[in-house]
C-alpha cells in the first residue's frame, strides 16, 4: 500500500502537435449564380408587366342560363289565440270630497 502523504511520481506527458494547411474554401460561384438566376427573373417579370399592360388576358365568360324552380316549405298552422277576456263594467268614480278651508276669527 503506498502512502498517503507522499505526492506521486511526476508523470511525463509528450505531447505532439500537427499543423496542417486548411483546407481550401470554395470561392462564391454558387451565391453568385443564384443571384444572377433572380435578377434575370426579375427582368422577366417586369418585362411581362410592361409589355402585357400588367393584366393577364381575361378568359372567355361562358353563357349562364340558370332557372331555379325551388317549391317553399309549407309551414304547420299556428296554434289559434285565445278570445280577448272582456273586462267588468266598473262604475264611475265618486266625487270627490269637499273640505271647507277654515277661517281665522278675531281675537278677542
């Protein structure tokens, strides 16, 4: 059993280091390509607009004869209301009564 309290044994460690050239990098062929292709259907596209008036031809509208005899859905009858109750006769109202207005006398 190896003790403790005495530091191990240094190690060595070798160590290799390769340097490589990076590989080379593609130039920009494709990006370049890629907006050359929109650019030239941009021109296409404006070059539509301007020489067609900007409007595509309008398609022939075919002739259309249409006759709809659709009979309506016949509804059930409503339940019939009831008469109106005719109201009592009710007598007129009584006069109504009349209170004399007290006067002051004279003191005496």
């Amino acid at each position: 059993m190896t003790d403790p309290n005495i530091p191990p044994a240094e190690r060595v460690v070798h160590q290799t280091t390769i340097n490589t050239a990076s590989p080379e990098r593609k130039n920009g062929g494709g990006m370049l390509a890629f907006l050359v292709g929109g650019l030239i259907v941009a021109v296409a596209v404006i070059g539509w607009f301007l020489y067609s008036g900007g409007r595509p031809a309008a398609p022939e509208r075919p002739e259309v004869n249409l006759d709809i005899n659709v009979p309506a859905p016949k509804l059930p009858e409503a339940p019939r209301l009831p008469d109106r109750p005719t109201l009592p006769d009710v007598p007129s109202p009584a006069e109504p009564p009349t209170v004399t207005t007290p006067t002051a006398e004279p003191r005496p």
